[in-house]
C-alpha cells in the first residue's frame, strides 16, 4: 500500500513539474515575443515584426492588417504579407461578423474555404489596447485543424494586445514629435531674440534672431558658455543681470548699446527670468533680446516690459508641465505597469491625451501671436451659422464636463453671417472655456445669440469670480492676466482674450465685457452680417 501511494505522489509530482515548467517556457516565450515587438518605434516596423512572429507560429499563406483611425469611424488596410488579395477578404467576412469578433476580444476561427488549389481556414486576431480597439488581423492558412489549440490562441492574443499597445505608444510618440517641432517653430518665428542657459552659464537654446541681434556667425553647440559669444557692454551686461536674477528671481528689463556687426550699432533691450522644472527648482535662465533701436519700437514695448517679463516666466511653465507629466505617464507605462492592467494604462494614456490637448492650445495660441505679430493673419470668408458654431464647440467641452452646465438661448430663424468659421470657432472655444475655468463647481455658463439688426450678438456669461473694475480696460491686452488671490492657481498664459479680439477686429465687428466682483462676467461679441 505504500508503495502504491508513494508511486502515486511520484506521478502527482512529476505532471505538476511538468505543468509549471511548461508555464514557465510559455512565460519565457512570452516575454521574448513581446520584446520583439516593443522595442520597434515606428508603425511599419511594428506591424512587420508582429507579421513574422504569427508566421512563426502559423506558417500562414496571408496575413491582412485592418486599423481603425482614433475615432473609430473609418478602417483601413495598414499592412498585407501573402497573395491574397483585400477585396477577396472583404467577400469571405462580413462587416456583423468583425464586429462580434471584435466584441469578442479573443482570436477566433471564422470558417474554411476551398479555393482552386486546396482547403484553407480564416481566422480573425483582434488588436485591442486597454483604451481602445486598435485594429485585426485577418489570417489564412492551409487547413490543418491541428494547429489550433488553446495555448496557441493565448499566445496569438497576448501578441494582438502587445501590438496594440505598442502602436498606442508609437502615435504618442509622434504627437509628442510633433508638439516639440511647433514649439521649435514656434520659437523660430518669434521676431525676438530667445536664448536660454543652464546655472553654469551653457546655452541650451538659441533661436536664430538672437543669433542675428547678438552677432553670432552661427548657433553654437549645445553647452558653450554665453561668456565665449558675446563680448564688450553686451557680456558685462549680462553678467549683471545672471547675478542679479539668481538673487531677486526676477529683472526689470535693461537697455545696453550693442555692435553686432563692425559698423552697426544698435539698442539692445534685455530681459530675463528664471527657469524651473516641476518641482520649482532653478534649472536655468532664459533672456529675451530685442532690437529697441527705432523710437517707435521702443514707445510700443515700454509699455509690455512688465508683462513680457511674466509671460516668459509663465509660459515655460505652461509649455514644461504637459511635457514633464507626457514624459513621466510615457515611463511609467513602458517601465512600470503590467500589460494585464487595463484600468491603470486606461487611466495613464488618458492623462497623456489631456496634457496632450492641452500643449496644443497653448502651441496654437503662440503660433496665432506670431502671426498677427507678423501680419499673416488672414480670414476665409464664408456664409456660416453661428448657432451650428456655438452648438459643435459646446459639444466638445460638454463630453469633458460634469460639474458646470452649458445653457444656450437661441433667437429664431437666425440668418446666416459671412465670417472665417475656423477663426469665429476659436472666439467661441476661447471664451466658453474662460467661463467654465473661472466658474465654481455646479457654476453655469449661459450662451445667447440673436440678430441686432445688421449685426448678430453673442453673449456668453458666467457665474464666477468676476473681474475687478479697474483690471476691465486690459482684460483684452497681450500677455495680461487677472492678478488677485482667487485666480493665481488657475492655468493660462494671456493670450487668449487678445487673439479673440483681434479676430473680432478683424471681422470688422466688436467685442465687450461686463463683470461684477463674486458674481460673474459677460462677454459679448457684435458681428455684421454681410462682409463689409
């Protein structure tokens, strides 16, 4: 009997060390495919490693990628590998049957078919990350029943989910791409010199105007001390206002005579601010040049000095905070959390997706400055509805809203106006927005449009902190933002209400502000209705 029991054991032993050391080689197989196919960082590349692995696995006569663009509404055909063609696809599999597949989540078998040459099987990978469908494979292969079991199927959907999540990284990867070559351009296309430091007195960033107005041949290497590009009153001036700045925070800006050039002198005015990172630590400086040689450019900027000087300081913490938050919730997904958490990675690509959103207003509005500054700003006149306007805008903040109500009070049979629909649609985004920013929880944000004769008023008011009375005849000046105790925590850089109004100039129309402290604030807006 003991020996019976003892033998009995030995086999119980024996398949369970079986069974871990086959889960141990499924993990390990895991883990190699998914490195694989991770470590890829472009969408082409992805999509052809995850190819030859399922080939590994399948021997398969076709493989069809299908993505979904981000709204879902449209599919299209991203990468093929085999000689069946997209069209015939499209007849062996219907459009109800995806679906399901889909909804599904799991790799499924379809059905077989016989062509002229053999018998083959169709089967359906979903591509699904934890926030969204991605996309599916479509795979045929010769029909050999045997090959399709369950620890394929885990194999074939752990890759599906990995492939997804590695194009979800990859497209945030180019929206970063692309926010930092807008703020690249951005910083080109300012009409001012930029040139930013590290406390050792290395230049990290130099735009080519600052290069023009301090008289550098050409932008210097990463690093290079300050002290070995400028020279004379322009190098002792700066080295006042780098100890100056260390120890008050802040300058006023200063105005120093400058040869760039034998034979050319100019007026170079000279303002600077410190730069931190997000936990406010001094990380560097950044100067702003100006060529004030013209006595007209100096009456116009006098008057800026002060707010410039905040706008610098304000809007590298407004550029560096999304970056700095995309950057850590990037890490952290590749780095920290598992695949199989859904709710985190669902709760750290939205985070990204906001700053995302947020980083390009904020790009949109610099790039708006730069070109009313430049004189590039133009309208596209067409006939527009402003209440479909109002309406598509509202819809947009109310999917992100729960806490503030949206009301809209429309005359009827509003007539049609001649206006720029884009531009009019920014206004709109730029002021609902404010409203919604500087209104209490369970605040309203109300919206009335109605024709005044040969002109249409749009009226957006709000219920909150209002704007003090002698702060209302800047409200729509550039860089200028509300100074008191209840809005110094609020997110801005300054230029919103001041593109507003000259889109509203610009369409020959007007725009007004009435506001009463604890209250709230109006802001309406007159356009006529024929393009004068």
């Amino acid at each position: 009997m003991k020996t019976t029991s003892l033998a009995k054991d030995r086999q119980f032993l024996t398949r369970t060390i079986s069974s871990l050391t086959d889960q141990v080689d499924l993990f390990e197989t895991f883990q190699d495919l998914s490195l694989k196919i991770i470590s890829r960082f472009d969408l082409d590349n992805i999509l052809k490693t995850f190819c030859v692995i399922i080939n590994e696995l399948m021997n398969y006569q076709s493989a069809t990628i299908f993505l979904f663009q981000e709204d879902r509404g449209k599919v299209y055909n991203a990468f093929q590998k085999g000689t069946v063609k997209k069209q015939d696809i499209k007849m062996l599999l219907d459009e109800k049957i995806i679906n399901w597949v889909m909804g599904k989540g799991k790799w499924t078998v379809i059905t077989d078919f016989q062509d002229e040459k053999a018998k083959h099987i169709i089967s359906i990978l979903p591509i699904k990350s934890p926030v969204r469908p991605v996309g599916y494979m479509v795979i045929i292969t010769d029909f050999e029943p045997s090959i399709y079991n369950r620890k394929l199927g885990s194999i074939l959907n752990f890759l599906a989910s990995q492939t997804a999540i590695a194009i979800e990284n990859q497209n945030l990867y180019a929206r970063i791409n692309n926010s930092n070559v807008y703020m690249t351009n951005m910083l080109e296309s300012i009409s001012n010199g930029i040139m930013a430091i590290d406390m050792n007195g290395g230049v990290t960033l130099i735009n080519t105007n600052a290069t023009a107005i301090l008289g550098i041949k050409e932008k210097p290497p990463a690093g290079r001390h300050y002290k070995h590009l400028v020279k004379g009153n322009l190098k002792q001036e700066l080295d006042k206002l780098f100890s100056a700045i260390i120890d008050k925070g802040f300058v006023n800006e200063s105005m120093v005579n400058h040869s760039p050039y034998k034979e050319v002198n100019i007026i170079v005015g000279i303002t600077a601010s410190l730069l931190t990172d997000s936990n406010k630590r001094i990380i560097g400086i950044i100067f702003i040049f100006r060529d004030m040689s013209a006595s007209k450019e100096i009456e116009r900027l006098t008057k800026l000095d002060k707010m410039k000087s905040e706008f610098v300081s304000n809007v590298s913490h407004e550029l560096r905070t999304p970056l700095s938050v995309i950057k850590a919730y990037s890490e952290a997904l590749l780095t920290q959390v598992e695949p199989e958490d859904h709710n985190t990675r669902e709760q750290f690509l939205s985070v990204i997706d906001n700053e995302t959103d947020r980083l390009g207003t904020i790009v949109s509005n610099l790039l708006d400055l730069s070109r009313i500054e430049s004189g590039k700003f133009a309208l596209d006149y067409t006939a527009v509805s402003l209440k479909d306007i109002v309406n598509s805008v509202i819809s947009v903040f109310k999917s992100k809203l729960d806490n503030i109500d949206i009301l809209t009070d429309f005359e009827k049979d509003l007539p049609m106006i001649e206006a720029d629909e884009e531009k009019i649609r920014e206004v709109l985004i730029n002021l609902i927005a404010n409203g919604i920013k500087f209104s209490p929880m369970g605040g309203t944000v109300n919206i009335v449009v109605e024709q005044q004769e040969s002109l249409v008023a749009c009226s957006i008011s709000d219920t909150g902190i209002g704007i003090p009375e002698d702060k209302i005849s800047h409200i729509f000046e550039k860089f200028f933002r509300v100074d008191n105790s209840d809005t110094y925590k609020i997110e801005g850089t300054g230029l919103g209400l001041s593109i507003v109004k000259h889109i509203i100039d610009s369409h020959k129309g007007e725009i007004t502000v009435d506001s009463i402290m604890g209250k709230g604030s109006v802001f309406t807006f007159y356009l006529p209705l024929k393009r004068s």
